[in-house]
C-alpha cells in the first residue's frame, strides 16, 4: 500500500501511526517542530499524558479517555523512533520486549504453574521475578531500578517500599506519626532559624516521612494527593460561583467572605455525598 493510502487509511491500526510519526520525522518534508525534538525535550511530555490518563480515569470521563490514551501511545511511538532513527531499537522491538516480559513474569497464566495461588503469593512470586531481572542487569542495591524521572512523591514511595522489602521500615504507623512530629517540630526551628536551604531540606524530610505514612496506611500519596487537588478545585469553583452570584470575584472579596463560602461548598458536598450514599 503507498505510504500517502496508509496515512488516510482509517482502518489501518497501529501501522498508520507509526507511518504518520516516521513522515512528520522526516528531515526533507516532515514537521519542522517534531524533527527539532530529542528524548530529552519529549520526556515531559510523556509524563503529562500518563497524568492526563489518570486524570481521566478519576474523572471517569470515558469518552476522553480514549484519547487520552491515544496521545500516550503516540508518546512510546514518538520515542520509539527517534530510537529507530538512532539505531536503537525500533517499535516493534519495544512490543516484543514488553511481550516477553509479561508472558516470563505470569508463568501462573502462560506457563506450567498453577494459578491456584493467593494474590498475596501472586505478588511476592511477582517481586521475585522482578529481583532476578535487576539482577541479570547488574542492579544488585535494594533501591536499583526505581526510576529517578518518577514524580518525587511517587519515588519516595516507591523507594521506601523497596527498603520495607528488606526490613527498613518502622514496626507501625505509630512510629511514623511519632517521626512526623519530630520532623515538624525540626521545621519550625528551621524556619526560625536556619537558612533558606536547611528550610527546604527539613520541609522535604517531612514529606518523605509523610509518604511512608500512606504506605503504612495502604494509601498511595500520589493518587491521595491528586483526589486533594481535585476537591480543592471543585470547592473554590463554588466559592467563585457563590461570589458570581454576587457579582464579585475573589479579586474584589477578602479572606473572611472566602473562608465563609468555603465552609458552605464544603458542607453542600457533605449533605450531597450524604444523599447519594443513602
């Protein structure tokens, strides 16, 4: 099929895009923007599509999903090659890789063993088979192979979680609670009296610590995080529609008004996840 039918060829599957990204690549008649582009400048994007997926997902906005998925596939597409055009690997090496990684990491499913086991089972066979990947690529340190680009919360999780594996970690969340006020009372005397920088520094060790706790809880700080966000999105859009009623914005309104309407939104939310509940 000529390259021109292919791109127009609705029906053409992963194909087509991968012919569309080769051609906006080209260095004679491509798109100047995605030629100037390395894995570098492209990096964070893909980081903001897996997040625009999520957010989605959160949303259960499942229309948009669909395309949000689409601009992260088209991300692995774009890496994949520039990887091509370096002499790396191409796409389909990547699919082959991710292939045999899940087949090798489900004997359970594809292979002899028996999938009469406990999920708890599942994932300490799981962690196993990932322990003797990072071993067969020289990754022999405990906290080898935990991706530094990761968002830092994210990597503060993934991190301790790790080190939990070889029994650093604290007994129970009590432990964590006690370290949490030893770490926000080291913050204040920080603030009061040590530079900018030991500032930041005490700051982040109480972040750390905070994400241990989420593990310690079975809460993931990442998505708990971004469910903060969202409900602090949605309450100060209803106090700036509280204000619009009024005719004002929060430009023109002060703390107390805010504070005020804030405390309404919130308790709208509350007798309305109360409705919906019973």
């Amino acid at each position: 099929m000529p390259e021109t039918d292919l791109i127009h060829n609705e029906t053409a599957g992963i194909e087509r895009l991968l012919e569309i990204m080769r051609r906006l690549r080209d260095p004679k008649g491509g798109c100047p923007w995605d030629i100037e582009q390395d894995f570098a400048s492209i990096a964070p994007y893909t980081i903001e599509e897996a997040y625009e997926v999520a957010d989605a997902i959160e949303r259960e906005a499942w229309d948009e999903l669909k395309g949000e998925l689409g601009d992260l596939l088209f991300q692995s597409v774009f890496h994949a090659q520039m990887a091509a055009e370096a002499g790396h690997f191409t796409f389909q090496d990547v699919v082959t890789t991710m292939s045999n990684k899940m087949v090798s990491r489900h004997p359970h499913v594809f292979g002899d063993e028996s999938r009469k086991k406990s999920a708890d089972q599942q994932t300490a066979d799981w962690e196993a088979i990932k322990a003797a990947e990072r071993a067969d690529k020289a990754q022999q340190g405990t906290l080898d192979g935990v991706a530094v680009g990761l968002p830092a919360l994210l990597r503060a999780y993934k991190l301790q979680k790790r080190a939990a594996r070889v029994g650093f970690d604290w007994p129970s969340a009590d432990n964590v609670i006690d370290k949490i006020a030893e770490e926000s009372a080291e913050l204040v005397e920080a603030r009061d009296s040590l530079s900018q920088a030991e500032v930041e520094e005490e700051f982040g060790d109480l972040m750390f610590v905070m994400a241990n706790l989420g593990r310690h809880l079975g809460v993931e700080p990442e998505a708990a995080l971004r469910a903060a966000n969202a409900k602090f999105t949605r309450r100060f859009e209803g106090v700036e529609a509280k204000l619009a009623a009024r005719g004002k914005r929060p430009e023109n309104s002060d703390l107390a008004e805010m504070d005020a309407l804030w405390d309404e939104v919130k308790a709208e939310s509350r007798a309305a996840n109360r409705t919906s509940d019973s």
